[in-house]
C-alpha cells in the first residue's frame, strides 16, 4: 500500500456545479491528511433559477463550456505547470448524479489521461460528501492526526440523497438507511417554491427560519418512531402545502419565517432522531455530517448538542455543497488500493450506489 504523498487532480460535475480541486494527499488509510492546493468551483444556480430547478441540457452546456476553464485555474492556483508530472493521479464523479452531467466530466477526464498518460480513479460523489468532514483543518490535532473514530455513521443530506451510512472503515461503508422519497434538500427546495422564495431552498429557509418561530405549526415528522432508519419526507411538504393552502383560504395573516421555522424544525428533528438511535444501535463512535443540507445551521447545532462536539465531524462549511476537493479525498483511498478504471472504460452511473 501506497502511503507517500499523492497529488491529485479531480473533477466534479454530477449536478450544477463544474468544479475542479487539486489537493496532496498522504497518511493512507490509517491517518489521511490532505492538503487542498486549489479548490475551483463554478455554480450554474444563475442559469437553473428560472426554472425552479436543475436543467440537465443547460447543466450540461454550462459544464462543456466551462469546464476547460474551470481545471486550468485549478493547476495555476495550486502552482502546477506540468500536470503530466505533477499531478499523480486524476479523479472524476462517475456518479450517482445526471447522466448528462455527469458525462462532460468524464469526457473531458477521459481527454486529459490520454495527453498527461495518467491514471484515473472513478470517484463516487456520495463518497466524497462522506469523506468531505475529514477536510476540515480541526479534525486534525497538532500531529495532523485525525480524531476520527470507527465506526462512524455518517449522515449524507443532499438535493438528492439522505443516507445514514455506517463508515467501519474508509472503504467499508453499509448504508442503514435512505429515504423513501423525497431527498432533505429536495424538501427544502420544494417548501421554498411554494413560497416563491427561489431556488435553491435550502439556504434561503434556512436564513428566514431563524426569524422566525419553529412551535408556530406542528408539521409531521414522518417515520421518526418507525423501527429503522429510513427517511420519508414527502408527507413534511405536503403538510406544508396544505397549511399554506388553508391559510391562504381563509385570507389568513401568516408569517413565512414560521413557516420555514416549523418545517426546519421538523426536518431536524427527523434527520436527528434517526441519526441517534442508528448511532445507539451500531456502536458508531463519530458522527459524520455531509452533503448540502449539511450547511444547515441549526442541524449542525443540534447534532453536536446531542452527540458533543468532539464526537461529530462536520463538513467545513465552504465544502457542503458540491465540489471537487471532496472528490479528491474520496479518490485517494482508491488510490491507496489500486483501485483505478481504464479511461476507456469510464462511464456515467446516474444511480451509483455506495
Ligand atoms: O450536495 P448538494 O450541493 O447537491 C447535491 O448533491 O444534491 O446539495 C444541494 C441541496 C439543495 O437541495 C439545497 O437546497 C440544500 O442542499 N441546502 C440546504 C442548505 N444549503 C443548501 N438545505 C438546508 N439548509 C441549508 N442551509
Ligand atoms: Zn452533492
């Protein structure tokens, strides 16, 4: 096993943001650090909003046009001027995320193994929402050590994914649970949208719930007591839609920040719950918070309340939402195992699982 420093380039484009990192790993699997050189991400939110939503022919063209772009100003930014020896190894999403999406990266990957002759990891964006914890310089001690502890359960809130997943080891990785329907962010981006509050949801809920008060509606927390740890969040945003409906009916007063409050609230409490009883029930001992509902301000409060903070790892703030330096830290225990893909091999899997 490969434990010497590690220089990789990865790219990210499963969704709407065209990313691009370089970043020197090293440590292997026993004690990863990394070094993140540069870290590129270019959002295409201004192009989706309009429609609500993400557009795959318009994520894809943004991608395409911007991606070249993008990698360059990855290497000036980490000082590298000659990738083909510089660069140890690339890393590209492969997937879960859209097929068409996610093929400019791998097209483009694919194009610089062939001229720079280097090996490529085909990396899984959930991975790197999971291992995106571990890039925050405070999960190190003076050492570089990481405090990290197996196993570990990490929650993976995204636009599409809500996962509990139990880490025994960087590699090993059981999902316990999932949900059923709609994805956590998905909920915060469609409750959003019958507020006309814009797109994405997630931060904008989020600021306006701090205004405001989360006991004003009891919305349900779907599945909370239910004997596992899958999630459910389709019934949360229909009861929110029919509270909006009656309000709106009866020409009520109502306030949108209590709205959003009592929804975050009820997410929380959910996400939380689950989290903890998985936790109980499999021993973790660190609790692993990523993906971009992970920016979540007040799920970040309540689950170091309920775990302590030195026990929760959460994603640095910066790194929550997509991009391409959790993709390299992701690749990097692939690479520590050999764990390469022919670039003529490589391939979109728009629902790989972890
Ligand atoms: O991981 P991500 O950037 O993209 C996917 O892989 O899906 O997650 C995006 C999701 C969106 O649904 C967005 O509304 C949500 O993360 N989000 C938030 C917050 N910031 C972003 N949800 C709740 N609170 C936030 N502060
Ligand atoms: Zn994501």
């Amino acid at each position: 096993m490969k434990e010497k420093k590690t220089t990789l380039l990865a790219i990210e484009t499963s969704c709407d943001e065209t990313a691009a990192a370089v970043m020197e790993c090293s440590g292997g699997l026993k004690n990863p650090r990394f070094l993140l050189h540069s870290n590129i991400v270019l959002s295409q939110i201004k192009e989706h909003a309009p429609f609500g939503g993400v557009v795959p022919n318009i994520a894809k063209r943004e991608h395409t046009k911007h991606l070249p772009g993008v990698v360059a100003r990855a290497l000036k930014v980490a000082k590298i001027f000659d990738p083909a020896r510089e660069i140890d190894a690339l890393a590209v999403t492969v997937g879960p995320g859209l097929e068409p999406a996610l093929w400019c990266g791998i097209t483009y990957t694919q194009k610089l193994a062939q001229e720079w002759n280097l090996p490529v990891v085909a990396a899984n964006h959930m991975e790197g929402h999971l291992v995106s914890p571990l890039l925050g310089k405070k999960r190190f001690d003076l050492r570089g050590r990481s405090n990290l502890r197996f196993p570990a359960l990490a929650l993976l809130v995204s636009g599409g994914h809500t996962e509990l997943v139990l880490v025994k080891n960087w590699l090993e990785y059981e999902v316990v649970g999932r949900t059923l329907d709609d994805a956590a962010g998905e909920a915060f981006d469609k409750v959003a949208r019958m507020m006309n509050l814009g797109y994405p949801g997630g931060p904008i809920i989020s600021k306006l719930a701090y205004k405001g008060n989360p006991r004003t509606y009891t919305f349900p927390r779907p599945m909370m007591t239910a004997k596992n740890f899958d999630f459910s969040f389709s019934g949360l945003k229909t009861a929110v839609l029919y509270t909006l409906r009656d309000l709106e009916k009866e020409k009520k007063k109502y306030s949108k920040a209590d709205i959003a409050a009592s929804f975050e609230e009820a997410v929380v409490d959910v996400l939380c719950a689950k989290t903890k009883r998985a936790a109980l029930e499999h021993g973790a001992r660190t609790i692993l918070l990523g993906g971009g509902v992970a920016a979540n301000k007040a799920l970040r409060l309540r689950l170091t309340k309920i775990f302590g903070a030195k026990n929760v790892a959460l994603s640095p703030l910066s790194l929550t939402g997509d991009n391409a330096s959790m993709i390299a830290g992701a690749a990097y225990f692939h690479v520590l195992t050999d764990d390469f893909t022919n670039w003529k091999s490589l391939a979109a899997n728009a629902t790989l699982a972890l």
